[in-house]
C-alpha cells in the first residue's frame, strides 16, 4: 500500500523524500503555524488542573500506554484523575462520560481501551474543551490525550514522548513523521523518550527514559486470568503504527508467529474481517487497541488474546511530573 511504504520512508534515516513531499511539507508548516496561533487566541482554563501528553511524530510513541502508567502513578500519590481522549472514529461528537456499555464505534477505540484498562473516569468527544469543562464532577487532576498540538486549553504541564529510536528523516509531514519541528521540544515541561534501548538527544533538555515492554498475552474475551502459553505457532492480527514492535514482543516472550494481518493504522475492522480472521485453527493474538475493535463482531466461544504491557520508568520521572503539577496553576503557552 502506499501509505506504508510512505511510512516506512519516514522512519528511515536512508530514504529521503522525494520533490513533491519536500514541497508539500513546506506549505504543510506555516499552516501548522498558523493554526496554532488562532488557537492561542481563545485560550481556555479547564475547571481543573490539565497535564497534557503529545508527541511531534505521527503515530508509535506510546501515548497510550503512557496514559495509563500516569493514571495510575497519580492515583498511587492520591489524586483522582479523569481522562479525556478526542474519540477519533467515533460517531458520537458530544463529549460524554465512557461507560462499559459504551462501543468503539460510538466514543472511539482509544477511548473505550483507556476506561477498560486505566480504571479512572474517561470523557470522549471532539470537542474536547466541552470535554474539560466536564471533567470537575469526577476527579480532580485531567489529563488530556493527544494534547501537545491543541494549545487551545490551558495545562498545567506539558509532557511530550518521542520515540526512543528517533524520529526518522527528521522532516515534517508528509515528507516526514514530523507534525511539528524540534524545536516545539521547547515548549514541554518534560520530554520523555519512550521505547527501550539508547537514545541521542534531540533537545536541551532532561530527556526521560520510559517504556512499555511485553508482559504477558490474555484472554481479552473472560473476565479470568487467562493466560496464553508461548507452546504452539500464533496468527497475530494488527491495525496499529509501526506494527513491528508487536512481533518483537511476542518474539521476546517466546512466541512463533506464524501468520501476521497487518492492516493499516486505525482500521476499522469489519464483519467481513472478522470471518477471514477466525478460518484460522491458530490461536489469534492482537493488541488491546485492536480488541476494542475486534470485539464487537467477535464469537464469545472463541479466545481473543491480547499482548499486555508492563512499563518501566526512569526512576525519579512520576516524582518530576508531581512536582510540576502540584502548584496547579495554569502556566501560558506562548
């Protein structure tokens, strides 16, 4: 497909991009700008204190799993954290409170895996300072999903997490995976690498170490602890950014994978999907941002495994986020 291999220029520090790329991206970054800049001029105070967490890539930094380890890191030191995420492929855009009865398809996929997992109140919906303006009837601390770009709420704290192993070409979109340049690092509180091994450092700043390694694969369809043995060949189905990682987990964790449907990022899988999927006798392993997609067309009878992650943090970072936020005093954007 094309996008893919457009993605896999990206990342690549070999491959440059070609004319029209270069040139689209130079009209793509004034009106990033520009943007931007309107939106700072309607500035919003959520009712409570906001941390957001963004990145300047496109896709695979692990917002996600970075959302839930601070979700739970805060309620560890005793605040209530309410989470609130843009339901991207959702139908409904009012924002409202997640529930378990709530669909993918209703409050987006993102949304129903950060209520399923994190515990905390989760609100979904485009208009995400409706949204914030919500969030003080259930906890008291926020924590806006995909917020590095959307300037136009106040935060208390600015975390962005870029990929452990860099950020490809290093140019902006579309010729690159860029959605702003390096030097917006300026602008957060905290830059976060996120994934294992080394990094180069991309900014002045205190670069953290953090990442969501393999864990373990569940039965996402019981409500038991189900746990899947690494013993017999595995048919991985993913429709995630930079899929790779998951076959390396499994790999760590002792799995064959035997057969991989790799679908595009944020694909919406269908019925039809689902029948193709099941005519395999292979146990079938996904990820939990998949599962909220899967689930809806998927057989009870039938095991829906699930990769989980554990995350492992720089010691001190949960500690350095606290004492950012604890003032609680909306600082400016600009």
């Amino acid at each position: 497909m094309l996008y893919q291999q457009i993605e896999r220029m990206w990342w690549s520090s070999r491959r440059k991009p070609n004319l029209l790329l270069r040139a689209l991206a130079a009209v793509y970054a004034p009106l990033s700008r520009f943007e931007q800049q309107q939106r700072l001029k309607q500035v919003v105070t959520p009712p409570i204190p906001m941390i957001s967490i963004g990145n300047i890539t496109v896709g695979g930094s692990g917002k996600t799993p970075f959302v839930l380890w601070l979700a739970a890191e805060l309620k560890q030191r005793g605040f209530n954290p309410v989470l609130l995420s843009r339901g991207d492929g959702a139908n409904n855009q009012t924002p409202h409170l997640v529930s378990e009865y709530s669909k993918a398809h209703e409050v987006g996929d993102e949304a129903v895996l950060l209520f399923r997992l994190s515990g905390c109140p989760v609100i979904a919906g485009r208009d995400r300072i409706a949204g914030a303006g919500l969030a003080a009837t259930y906890g008291d601390i926020l924590i806006l999903d995909d917020g590095f770009q959307y300037r136009q709420l106040q935060r208390v704290c600015d975390i962005v997490l870029v990929p452990a192993e860099g950020v490809g070409n290093g140019s902006l979109l579309p010729a690159g995976p860029l959605r702003e340049p390096l030097s917006a690092l300026g602008r957060a509180d905290l830059v976060v690498r996120s994934g294992a091994g080394e990094f180069t450092p991309l900014s002045n700043k205190k670069e953290w170490s953090w990442s969501a390694h393999a864990g373990w694969v569940r039965d996402w369809n019981s409500r038991a602890d189900i746990l899947l043995e690494a013993s017999r060949p595995i048919h991985v189905v993913t429709g995630i950014a930079r899929p790779w990682r998951v076959l390396r987990d499994l790999n760590a964790l002792g799995f064959e994978v035997a057969d991989h449907s790799c679908f595009a990022d944020h694909h919406e899988y269908s019925r039809e999907d689902i029948q193709l999927l099941l005519e395999t006798k292979k146990s079938i392993v996904t990820t939990a941002k998949d599962a909220v997609k899967l689930m809806p067309f998927w057989p009870q009878e039938r095991p829906l495994w699930v990769l989980e992650q554990r995350a492992e943090a720089e010691a001190g970072l949960a500690e350095s986020i606290v004492k950012v936020i604890e003032p609680g005093e909306a600082r400016s954007l600009n």
